[in-house]
C-alpha cells in the first residue's frame, strides 16, 4: 500500500505576481496598437477612469489569488506532481528518473522577498517546469529532496538528507570578467559599427533623424550586450557536492544551477583570438597561460555554460570532474595540405584527436573552438563528402549526440575517415558498455 501524498501550495506572495496577467494583457494590447489605445484614452472621463481601476485591481487580485488556490504541488514515490489550472486544469508529472537539472532561480524582486523559483528539467521536454515561488530555504530543501530521490534514496532518506554539503572548485573574479568581455570580438564589433555607420550615414543623407534613428540603437545594443553579460555572469563561482557540480552566478538575478553527472554529452573549450595572451588570477587558481570559456551540451537541458572564463589549466581541471577519466588532448592532427583547396587558409584552423576516452574534433582559426565527446555519448557517425572534397581524396567525419548536437572532424584524409568511421563505432559500443549509469550522485 502507497504512503499518503501530501499536496502543498506555493508561497503566499506568489498571487501578487500572478495578479499582473490581467494588467499584462492591457499592456500589450496598447503596445501593439498605440494610436487606438490612444484614441480610447482620451475619450475616458475622469470617473470612467476610476470606476474602471476600482473595477480592474479587484479582479486582478482576485485572479492571482485564485490561479495561487488552486496550484498545488506533491513529490510522490515515483514523480513530482503539479497541478495548476483555474478554468482549465493541467497536471504536469515529472519522473525524478527523468530529471536533468534542478535550479533555484532568484530574481531580484524575489530576493528581497525571500523567495525564490523551483525550475525542473527533464528529458524529453522542451520547456522546463517551474513552481514559482516558494520561501528560499523551501526551494533548496526541495531541491535537495528531489536530488536524492532521483538518485535512488528511499522517500524517508531522502528528506532527511537535506542539501549536499558543496566544496568551491573555481571563482570568477569581477576584474577577470570585465577584461575578458572588453577583449571579446562580438563587443568590439559592435562597437566598431556604432563610431562608423553613424558618420557614414551623415555623409550619405545629412540627416540628423537618419544618424539618431541608426546610431543610438547600435550604440545601446554594444552597451546592452556587455553590460548583460557581466550582470549575467557576475560572481560565477562553481563548485563540488555529491550530486554534480553547483554553479551559482548573478548580480541581480541570482541563480543556482546543478550540471547532472554522466549527463553531458559534450563540452567543448572556446578560445577567442584576444584571450590567448592572458589569464585571470582568481581566488581558486593563480595558473597563468590562455583564457577559455568551457561550454556543456546535456541532454534535454538548456545549461550550457560551466565557465565563462578561466586559465586555461583551471578549465581542464574542471572537466576532469565533469568527465571523469577524460583528460584534453595535449596535441591535435590538422588536415592534409590538399584540404586548402577545399577551404583556403581556414584549413588550418581544424585538428582531429581520439584517445581512449574521448572524440576531441577543433575548428575555428580566429576563434577556436575544441569540442570533446566521451565515446560512450556518441549515437552515431557519419561520413560525408562533396565531390571537390572526393576529388582531393578529403572527408568529414560527423558524431552525434544523445543532445541532438554534432561534432565535426572536417577535412580528413578520405582513407584516414573510413578507418576512423568503423574503429568510432566500436569505440561507442565499447564506451556505453563500461560507462558508470546516468543517475544522480552515482
């Protein structure tokens, strides 16, 4: 016989946020329609106005109250269940065998209420629930439970575990953050076009409207997009705990995120052209040698960074966890010269190199790209070649992953790609025989 599921309810602030969806719906009505919002407006008296307030507030309360009444949460043996629905009812359940990532997400208006929001990620879905909001030390003691059930714990074990002590691993300092976005090439590109496109267009048309209209949004979009992510990725800091690595980042926004073990199907080391001559010093590594930003693909998971900058001897450290057993290839293989007829001068940019445990394929000259895949992730593999490329006796090895990713070996030599297609095959089988099992804390 079954233990009694007990069904609880969100946070008691959480109605103040849903009562909005009716002023919501208002405001974007007059957003996409502005003249005749407009045009409404005016005809409004005074004491229509009022009446209409009075009328809207009390409604809008009303619903939040009611959309918050009748949402209810319960963690049974086998799933997370909610239910949600004022009109129309829908119930979500989540398997905690099928659970990806758990986060704590705290916006800012959230933190200073103290509560914050449950999101689940589970494969086989595209969007991620969320039970927002619950009191802050609710959601990580959810979390925690959650955790350990989807790891195997008995119900009882599993409550009593509480959250997973976390043992820091690597900071990122708000210096090494600043400089590393100020040497990126997407912000220097744009604001490149925002000093030249204003005074080109000046040139051209002698319209001060013109410029105004062009520049300020450049300008904006190049000050928008640095200063978001240093907002995004301030105070990043990642760290150990039983049940994977715990990544914890935000200035405003903070969020607590947790990359599943034995989940990651690939991660891959970016390297722009202006980072390879520096290092961040942080709390947690005083290594010198080239910046790199390291990057996740996990299967039904939209967690995809696991450090936005580092040394890059910090970096290999931390896939070392993330990958047990996989260390980064010292040295890669670049393509036969002939591949230069088939991609001028970027030919070099591409390496190939399979050890034991991993698919390692880089491309990218300017900004490299190495891309690194366990063989025990691979789905499948493909070869490929255009008749150029069959001309110049020259292939493309593609691996798939369990992610809906590919990770391309272009370029190689056409004997070299079939005697890789069949010797990766065996490797996979190979792999996902000896692989550890995909669970939580395993």
């Amino acid at each position: 016989m079954g233990r009694e599921v007990t069904e609880r309810r969100l946070h008691p602030v959480t109605p103040l946020r849903r009562a909005w969806a009716p002023v919501a719906v208002l405001m974007g009505w007059a957003v996409h329609d502005p003249d005749q919002a407009h045009e409404q407006l005016t005809r409004l008296t005074t004491v229509t106005l009022l009446t209409g307030l009075a009328i809207l507030v009390p409604a809008a309360s009303l619903y939040g109250f009611l959309s918050w009444w009748f949402t209810h949460y319960a963690v049974t043996d086998t799933e997370l269940r909610i239910r949600t629905g004022l009109l129309f009812r829908r119930t979500a359940h989540i398997r905690l065998d099928r659970l990806q990532a758990v986060d704590v997400t705290q916006p800012l208006l959230a933190r200073v209420a103290g509560v914050a929001k449950l999101r689940l990620d589970a494969i086989g879905t595209d969007e991620k629930d969320e039970l927002a909001y619950l009191s802050e030390g609710e959601a990580r003691a959810l979390r925690a439970e959650l955790l350990a059930r989807a790891a195997g714990f008995a119900p009882e074990t599993a409550r009593e575990m509480g959250e997973a002590p976390v043992r820091p691993l690597l900071h990122v300092p708000p210096r090494a953050l600043v400089v590393s976005l100020l040497l990126t090439g997407t912000t220097w590109g744009s604001l490149l076009a925002a000093l030249v496109v204003p005074p080109l267009l000046w040139f051209v048309t002698h319209s001060l409207w013109s410029v105004l209209v062009i520049g300020l949004p450049l300008a904006g979009g190049a000050a928008t997009r640095t200063v978001g992510q240093f907002v995004r990725f301030y105070d990043w800091t990642v760290g150990e705990s039983p049940d994977g690595l715990r990544i914890d980042h935000g200035l405003l926004d903070r969020a607590h995120e947790t990359v599943p073990p034995g989940r990651v199907q690939t991660v891959r080391i970016v390297e722009p052209l202006l980072w390879r001559w520096g290092s961040p010093r942080s709390n947690a590594a005083e290594s010198g040698g080239r910046w790199v930003r390291v990057e996740l693909d996990v299967a039904g998971s939209s967690n995809s960074v696991l450090v936005p900058v580092a040394p890059r001897a910090a970096a290999e450290s931390l896939i070392t966890r993330i990958l047990p057993g996989v260390s980064v290839p010292a040295a890669l293989t670049r393509p036969p010269r002939r591949a230069g007829w088939c991609v001028p001068l970027w030919w070099r940019g591409h390496g190939l190199a399979v050890t034991d445990t991993v698919f390692a394929a880089r491309h990218g000259l300017l900004r490299r790209t190495l891309a690194l895949v366990p063989h025990a992730k691979v789905q499948s593999v493909r070869l490929t070649r255009g008749p150029w490329a069959r001309f110049k006796r020259v292939a493309d090895v593609h691996v798939d992953t369990g992610a809906n990713k590919t990770v391309t070996a272009r370029l190689r030599d056409a004997r070299e790609a079939a005697d890789l297609l069949y010797a990766q095959a065996d490797r996979s089988r190979t792999g996902r025989r000896d692989a550890r099992p995909d669970r939580w804390m395993a």
